[in-house]
C-alpha cells in the first residue's frame, strides 16, 4: 500500500513538473509574440495552408487618442449631408381630396363634389377627389393633371383656364384632405405603424415621436433611413454632437424609418470574468473597456490574471486587429475607461499561470483517488 501511494505521488509530481516546464507556464503570462491563425488556400488546396500573423498593439495613452481623435475626425458622408435641408411643398397625389373655391360664382357652389367613396370618417370632406392617373374635373376647366402639384401650382393653373369664362376669377385651391403620401416607421418604437404626410412638413424627430419615441431597447446610433432603395443609417446623440439637428431631416413620401435595437450590435464578453459569455448592447453607440468589464462581472479573482486582457476587433473581417491591456497597472482603468469599443468586438480576459496545471490536476485526481480505493478495498 505504502508503495503504491508512494508511486502514485510520485507520478502527481512528475505531472507537475512536466506539465509546468514542457508548458511553460508562470504567473502573469502574457502573450507577447503576435497570434496566428490558419489560412487555406481553398477547399481542394490543403497544401496551400499557412499561417498569418495578427500583431498585438498595447492599449496605451498614444493609442486611446490616436483612435479617439480618428473617430471624432469621421465627417459626414455627403449622402448623409444631403438629407438635411429645407422642408419641400407638399405636392398631391391619387387619393388626395381638394377643396376648390371660386368666389362670388355660386353657381360653381354645386360643384364641391361629394365625400370619397370608401372613405375613412376623417376623410368624409366634400371636394374633389383625385384620381388613380392624377387628374380632377372642374366646370370650365375641363380635365386636369394635378398629381405632383402643389396647391398654390394647380390654383395658377385653374386661374388661367377659367379667365376665358369669368373675368378675373378669384380661386382657392387646399388640399381638404390627405390620403396619399405616407412613410413607415418601424423597429423599436412604442407605436410602429403607418404615418401620413400632410401640409406640415414631416421631420425624422417628429414621425418618431408620433409613433410613441425610442423604446427603452431602442439603439438611437442605429436609426435606419429607408429612401428609393437606398438606407442611410443615423447616428442621433453623434449629429446632436456635431452639432446637425436630426429634426432638419425631413421625410419623403415612401420613406421607411427604422430603428434597431441595443442587442444587435453588442459586445462580447468571454474569458476569466464572473459573467463569461454576456453580450453587452452598446449605450447609444458607445461603450468603454471598463464598462464592460464592470458589466461582465469584473474579474474572477481565482483564475483571472490582470495582465491578459484583451480586445479582439473585426473577428470577421480579412484584417482582425487584437489589443491588449495590463490592466495591473496603476492607469489601466484609466486607459480602459477611454477606450472606446465597438459593435462585435470581443473582449477576452485570460487565465492566471497556474489555472491551467490545477485543472489538470483536477482531472487527475478523481482517477488517483479511484486506484488508492481500489486498494484498500482489495486489501
């Protein structure tokens, strides 16, 4: 028995020892020869398989402001640029419903027109209605194309049709009511739905505000602007910061407004940390080092080592980037704090130098303590 046990602290040992110098492994390790990963050359060229290397850059003070000072000097795209400007007119379209007067004639009176067919009770307004080729009857001024017009366009042009018949007309031309130009507003709102354009100029803040606001998991760094095929996506808090009012943004009839949430461009948080494995949604667009540190839980204290913290950018993309932080030293909250992550990066806490050998070690044991039994029971 006795030589048994002592064989098999002798292997105990011997495993330590090979496993701590063939591994070489000691506190505070750090990786500081840059990772690779595998490259194939395709499915059917195995052969052509190589390693790539992707440099670790330290997380220091030049660092922070050189990314930070990169970000902020990000202008505008001129596509977003053109977004902003002046509300237009509002011009009319199939479904619209005009009131038209010409006064001191009331023998025109009677020709108001009727209530839409089919119509909603809000559109229950006599006038007359547009139809679906853009075009309305009046008395002495026969068939007219008014689809794309303006109300003060279309009251010139009845002006001059029906000077031929009274002399000097006075006519009015409003659009009684609106029923054909709408945008769509979806995504993380309170009220998503359908809203209508009228003669007061429909801005982005607005129709968000008309469908209930930014729900409490709205990301308002992704609002999606949807225009003829085309999506812009807005940053809110970041215009507000360069100093463009969203509310200069006007909608189009046709837009589609979309706004995502929080959770689909998170950051993940793996490695030695009380919460492994918890995506953390962007606040508005940002989220710092040490915010998601804190949020993951901070730092095991039995198997995290300090020194092995790092950021994993463009996982991918052709070109990832990895970033590394000692954060045992006095100002790394203080550079994590100022480091600015973004959607999908990976940020990965490593173990301590002897977590590795204990959980071998661990594995070991149940299958010793197994044999030692085994023994005294055959005994």
């Amino acid at each position: 028995m006795n030589s048994l046990a002592f064989r098999i602290g002798s292997l105990v040992v011997f495993t330590s020892a090979a496993l701590l110098s063939g591994c070489s492994i000691v506190p505070g390790q750090r990786m500081i020869t840059p990772a690779t990963i595998q490259e194939t050359g395709g499915e059917f060229s195995p052969e052509a398989s190589q390693q790539k290397e992707i440099p670790i850059t330290d997380i220091n003070l030049a660092l922070v402001k050189k990314l930070n000072a990169d970000q902020k000097a990000l202008a505008l795209s001129p596509e977003t640029t053109a977004l902003f400007g002046k509300p237009a007119v509002y011009r009319v379209g199939p479904g619209d419903v005009l009131q038209i007067v010409v006064w001191d004639h009331p023998e025109l009176a009677a020709a108001l027109g009727q209530p839409p067919t089919n119509s909603r009770n809000s559109d229950a307004i006599p006038g007359f209605l547009i139809d679906e080729k853009g075009d309305i009857q009046f008395p002495y001024a026969g068939n007219l194309h008014v689809a794309g017009k303006d109300a003060a366009t279309i009251q010139r042009e009845l002006y001059q049709r029906l000077s031929k018949v009274y002399q000097k007309p006075e006519v009015t031309v409003r659009v009684a009511s609106f029923r054909n130009a709408t945008v769509y507003v979806d995504g993380e709102v309170r009220t998503p739905g359908t809203q209508w354009i009228n003669d007061i100029p429909l801005s982005l803040t607005n129709a968000i505000a008309l469908s209930g606001g930014f729900s409490t998991t709205a990301d308002r760094s992704k609002v999606q602007l949807i225009r003829n095929g085309t999506t812009y996506t807005l940053n809110i808090d970041d215009l507000v910061k360069r100093g463009r009012n969203p509310s200069d943004i006007y909608l189009q009839p046709g837009d589609t407004v979309r706004i995502n949430g929080r959770e689909d461009s998170g950051v993940y948080v793996m490695g030695e940390v009380n919460k492994p494995a918890t995506v953390l949604p962007l606040r508005d667009g940002s989220l710092t080092l040490s915010q998601a540190i804190s949020d993951g839980g901070s730092f095991d204290s039995n198997t995290a080592a300090g020194r092995q913290l790092f950021v994993i950018r463009g996982s991918t993309s052709d070109s990832p980037q990895i970033y590394h932080l000692d954060a045992t030293t006095p100002v790394a909250m203080l550079l994590a704090n100022q480091f600015e992550l973004q959607p999908k990066d990976i940020v990965y806490v490593g173990q301590g130098g002897l977590v590795r050998f204990n959980r071998v070690l661990n594995l070991l044991l149940p299958a010793i303590n197994a044999a030692v039994t085994g023994v005294v029971v055959s005994k």
